[in-house]
C-alpha cells in the first residue's frame, strides 16, 4: 500500500478555479499577498495523514511507540498537533524539550537524544519529566548520573549504539557506520552495562537504540538493524529497541522512497523472527520518523525577481529566499520540485537555474529546471521543503526568517510569525 511520504506534494495540493495553485483550499497567490514571501506553508491533513499511515502499518505490534523526530521541524503548533496524533517525540536540545513541553506534549512520551547534552539540559529533561534519556558515550554516563542523582531521582535510560550499518545516502546524514560521533560501539556495551548496575546507580536501563541515517530508500537495512539490536537486548536481557528515524520522502519525480507498510511489514516480521530466535518476550518497539512525517507537508512560496542571462550559458533567476531558509541544496546537493503558483498549467518551458538572493554562489536552489518563462512578481511553489528548511534556517545576511502558516479547509493561520528587522537586532548590545 502507498503512503503519503512517496507524494511529491501535499494532499491538497490542485489547481483552482481561477488557475492558481490550491494548498488546503487556500489559494497560494493569495497566502503569498497575505502574508509576504518568503512564506512556509504546512498542510494540515498531510501531516496527519502520514501520522495515520505510520499508526496503520504498524497496527500488527502492540507495543509500538511512535516518537516524531522534532530536529525535522520543531514549532509549537506543529507538536501540538502531531501529538494530537498520540505521537511521543524525539528531541535533542533544551530548545526542542521547551518547544514540545509548551506545545502541552506527554513529556512521559519524550525522549531526549544527543551526543553532547549539557548538565542543564539534562536537568532540564529530569524536571519536566522526560520518558527516556538516550545515553550516547560514558562521559555522558557518568554526567547524567550526577544530574540524577542531584534531583534525587532515577532516570530511565536506553544506550545508543552504533551498529555497524551503511546506508546509501549523503555522507553527511550517515549515522550507523563504525566510523561515527554518535552512540556506543557494540564492543562498549558490556562496560557501559557494569558500570550502571554497579556504580551509575540513579540510571535504570530498559534498552538500546540506534539510528541508522536519513533519506534511506533501503528498506532490507531496517530488518539488519533489527537483528541487531534484538540480538543485544536477548544477551542483556533488556525490553526495548529504539530504531530510530530515516525513511525517505521524494524531492523529484526520480525519487522512489519506500512505502511505510512495506517497511513496517519488514520490520515486523524480522521483530517477530528475532522474538522466537533469541527466545524474548516481545519488546517495545520505539520507532523516530522525522523527515517523512513532515517534509511532504510542507512548500515553500517565493516571489521571483531579477534574472541574469549569462552570454551562451545559464539563465539564473532569482527568488527573494534562498540558503538561509532553505540551507539542503547547498550543504547536501539536495534536489527540488518547484511548479509556478500564478501559472502551474503555462507552457512556455525554459531551462533556468533557480536562485537564491544570498551573497554566496553556492545559493541555488534549483539547478537547470524546466520550468514555464518566469517573470518578475510570479509566485514559486518549491515542494518537499516541510523537513530541515524552517529548522536548519539561519540569518544570514541579516536577512528575517520566514513566516510560516498552516492550511486546513480553506483556512489558514500563522504558526511562527515573519522575523522583523527589530528581531534581527534585539540581542545586540552597543558597547
Ligand atoms: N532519530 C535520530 C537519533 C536521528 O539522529 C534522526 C535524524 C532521526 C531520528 C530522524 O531521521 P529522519 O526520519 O528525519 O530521517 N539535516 C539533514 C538530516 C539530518 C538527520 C539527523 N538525524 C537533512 O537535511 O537531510
């Protein structure tokens, strides 16, 4: 069966009477007027129904724990509503645990992630409550122990492992391989175990957890890591796996990103084979999709404006966003799929190269993309910008992050308003 995070776009996404392009009934031209550009818009039924593709295809488990990996896009209204969905998340700074904790999550369904958490964001997470800490290296080990035991509490904890898988993705979003900043080795755990039945006494561990990488398009890697984590737990007799993230969204019409149930059906059924393998009662299975929740869901609306024909070579044009709102192209090579929102039916193609406003060559969006003949005051629609645009958004240039509104049923509200230029200065100090 197919599942929302093998769309190109978002659900509601169709052409209007009026021949503009539609995103939760709303028309985007319009959106564009309202509320300016750059703009992020985020579709509501998307998100929630990709949360219900995840809860289907894993029907068959019982104890399956959903965590949204909130590093892919983290604002209160979106936590809101995933956790509406009855998704726990996974978050990996101070900044994150507030987001979720003021968005009203369970904070009994929040992990917190990371290779290098500071002592007060783990006290932070102690006090208001966090399910579970993944504990990534001994020095963190010993560190949480002492925050632990400040508060006088015990804190349940998993270990994250590396276990030794690659996967075929960009280097830079590779996190299972031997060679990595991230988790234990397999050869560490034993240590780890002794020390926190023996000395980390404030530290209660119920399992392990691994991460293999994002954007995977592999789905017989999830079956590899789940033989490896069941055979670990079997050994130390624990009752917990944490999978992690990583299933894939598609950029463009080349991409294929697996369905959710076939990778759910994959993990299943070697859980199940590992469970009567290595004689275990069945654990709880966590699982930390962040991208293929929320990437789909989102697009992102520019308003075109200068172009530049170079003699005999490119025609770059430029949109009044760029690496700042949308950092992937330039730091992963990332592909996009962008249609004209005032005129997605026109004909007249071009070869251009989309490009960003930002004083850096490397600011392109779009590189040689047919598109219809772009003039300035047209409106772009680039799609699939709903994971890692928003959170990985910087100043650059000094220039205000975006806006970012969220469509349903022909209505739209802001859910993180447009920085101003105030903004920008209000943590300057004249000396
Ligand atoms: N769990 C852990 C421990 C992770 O490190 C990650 C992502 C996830 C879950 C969620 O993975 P996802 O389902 O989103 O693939 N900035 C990069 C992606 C970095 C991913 C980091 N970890 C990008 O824009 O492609």
């Amino acid at each position: 069966m197919e599942s929302i995070n093998q769309n190109l776009k978002p659900l509601t996404v169709k052409i209007n009477d009026i021949g503009n392009l539609e995103i939760g009934g709303c028309d985007s031209v319009a959106l564009a007027e309202k509320y300016g550009t750059p703009l992020y818009v985020m579709d509501e039924d998307t998100i929630r129904g990709i949360c219900r593709d995840y809860k289907q295809a894993f029907k068959n488990y019982s104890k399956v724990n959903m965590m949204y990996a909130s590093k892919a896009l983290c604002t209160m209204a979106t936590a809101k509503l995933i956790a509406s969905e009855g998704f726990g998340f996974d978050v990996v700074s101070a900044g994150e645990i507030y987001t979720v904790y003021k968005a009203g999550a369970d904070m009994s369904k929040v992990l917190f992630n990371g290779n290098n958490k500071s002592y007060d964001e783990l006290s932070l997470a102690i006090e208001l409550g966090v399910g579970r800490i993944s504990v990534d290296n001994f020095f963190e080990l010993a560190l949480l122990n002492e925050v632990a035991k400040a508060q006088n509490k015990t804190v349940d904890i998993l270990l994250r492992i590396t276990p030794g898988i690659e996967c075929h993705t960009h280097e830079y979003i590779q996190t299972g391989h031997l060679d990595s900043k991230f988790g234990f080795d397999l050869t560490q755990i034993d240590e780890a175990v002794e020390l926190i039945k023996n000395d980390y006494t404030n530290l209660r561990l119920h399992g392990l957890h691994a991460h293999i990488g994002s954007q995977i398009f592999e789905t017989s890697i999830y079956g590899d890591e789940i033989e490896i984590l069941v055979k670990e737990i079997a050994r130390l007799g624990l009752n917990e796996i944490n999978i992690g993230g990583g299933i894939g969204v598609k950029y463009t019409e080349n991409d294929c990103p697996p369905s959710v149930y076939d990778v759910a059906e994959i993990i299943i059924k070697r859980l199940n084979e590992c469970i009567e393998k290595y004689n275990i009662e069945p654990p709880a299975l966590f699982i930390e999709p962040g991208r293929s929740i929320i990437s789909t869901a989102g697009v992102t609306l520019y308003t075109v404006g200068s172009s530049k024909q170079v003699p005999n070579g490119r025609k770059y044009v430029a949109v009044d966003g760029g690496m700042s709102d949308n950092v992937r192209p330039s730091m992963y090579q990332a592909e996009y799929t962008a249609q004209v929102a005032n005129k997605p039916d026109a004909k007249n193609f071009e070869k251009v190269t989309i490009a960003g406003r930002f004083c850096e060559s490397g600011d392109i969006l779009i590189k040689d993309v047919e598109l219809p003949e772009l003039e300035e005051g047209d409106i772009l629609c680039v799609y699939n910008t709903g994971a890692y645009n928003y959170s990985m958004a910087s100043n650059y240039n000094r220039v205000p992050k975006p806006a970012m509104v969220l469509v349903k049923n022909s209505h739209s509200c802001i859910i993180v308003t447009r920085e101003t230029l105030d903004d920008l200065i209000s943590h300057d100090r004249l000396n």
